[in-house]
C-alpha cells in the first residue's frame, strides 16, 4: 500500500513558487511514492516537470486542472498528462456561477463530453462540502455528478475531509464508488471547535476502514492534501505519510 501514497502539491504551492525541484527532490527523500500535480508555478515548462518525475522517481498521481483550461484547452492538457505518463484528469473545484441546479446539470454533461473527448484517459471530480448544499434529482449535488451509472462517465475523487465538513460519514459515503474512484484525497479534521485541516492521524477521521476499503475497492493512490497547515507544510505532510505508513504496515 505504501506505493500509493502520494502527495497533493496544492499543500506545497508556496514552497512551489520558491523552487519547484527541491520540491520534488525533497518529496522523493521523504519517502512518498508519487505526486498529484496541481499549483505548479506560473509559465512552468511541462517538459522541465517531466523530467523532474524522470530524475526523482516519482510517478503521477493524476492531475488537477481548472474547468475552464479543460473546456479552452483540453488539447494542450492531454499532451501534459501523457508526457507526465498518468491517465488521470481531475476537475478540482466549481467556479460559484456553476453551483446551482442549472449548473450542476451543465457540468454533469460537460464533463462527460469531455471525457467522451479524452479517449483512454479518466475524468475525475474532486468534492468539497458546497456540493452537498444543493439537490439536484432528490440527491446532492455531489452525487448527481458522481452517479454511478454505465452513462455517467464522471469518476470520484472524494476528498474526506470535506465530505465530513459537509455533515456526512466519509467510510459510509464513498461506498457507491468502488471501481469508480481510482484516487481518493486524505486529509484529517482537527477535533477542537474549528473543527479545521489537520495532519492525517491526527484527528477525527478514522483512516484504517477508509483504506481496508480502498484496498477492495479499486483505489489506486491515496492522496494527502492539506490546504491549510498550521507549521511548515512540508513538515506536515511527512507527519501523514509516517502515520499512513504506520497504518499500512498495520494492514498487511
């Protein structure tokens, strides 16, 4: 399991904007297995990121690109992940004028005409708790978008933090996306009143049933993102990977 974890670079985008090798370099001595692209540096060369991955090892865990770049230049995104050898896209967030009933009806059919467009590669959604807010069909947002039916071609990326944000178990909601949910994001809730972002391991969640099911359940990576660290960042993500690898050897 330990050749799943992967780190989300959101959580390292100020570090990103200083010196993006050392990143990378730095991410690969700390142990973690691969990276899930995102909040890489204005005008960055996808080549120069290619041969990062090359150099370090790392492999890609999906990437995260906005709508507007997928619906304006889905071309130039598909060349990026196949020079950074991953079959994962993944839409990270909603702009507000989309999150209505409308909009969430139009983005359902976006994302699978462009998935329709992306042959061989897998479209993904990444949640965060605004979803659950509105009902589309006599079901949240979320999953209307996610509804696993054989039309549907959108994928799960549920991140469970949010999920629980959101006012939901996160081991009970993901059980409709096995097989449909290639990488899921960790990320843990601190158990004070803020009830904000913490280290995984930390917290409220509780990680060993979440990935006992992975496990059954066709997740490929296990991805770590905290938006928001109270220390370094890099600091914290090493604090999760040492606590999923504590888990991991658990579950052996």
């Amino acid at each position: 399991m330990d050749k799943k974890f992967g780190a989300q670079l959101y959580t390292l985008r100020e570090e990103l904007k200083r010196d993006y090798p050392a990143v990378f370099r730095e991410l690969k001595k700390m142990g973690w297995a691969g990276v899930q692209l995102s909040a890489l540096p204005e005008g960055y060369d996808p080549h120069e990121i290619s041969a990062l991955l090359r150099e370090t090892g790392l492999r890609t865990a999906g990437i995260h690109v906005s709508l507007d770049r997928l619906t304006r230049e889905l071309d130039s995104v598909l060349e990026e992940v196949h020079l950074y050898n991953t079959r994962d896209i993944i839409c990270p967030n909603l702009p507000n004028e989309y999150r209505s009933i409308e909009g969430y009806r139009y983005i359902r059919q976006e994302l699978n005409d462009i998935a329709d467009r992306a042959k061989g590669i897998r479209i993904s959604y990444h949640n965060h708790a605004f979803e659950f807010e509105t009902t589309v069909n006599g079901q949240s947002a979320l999953e209307y978008l996610l509804e696993p039916t054989y039309e549907n071609m959108i994928l799960a990326e549920i991140d469970v933090f949010w999920v629980k944000k959101g006012g939901y178990d996160p081991l009970q909601f993901i059980q409709r996306y096995a097989h449909r949910m290639p990488i899921i994001h960790l990320k843990d809730m601190t158990a004070d009143e803020h009830q904000t972002f913490a280290e995984v391991g930390t917290g409220l969640i509780d990680f060993e049933p979440i990935l006992k099911w992975g496990e059954r359940s066709g997740v490929e990576w296990y991805v770590v993102e905290q938006d928001q660290c109270q220390g370094n960042p890099m600091e914290s993500l090493e604090i999760s990977l040492n606590n999923l690898n504590r888990l991991s050897k658990q579950l052996a």
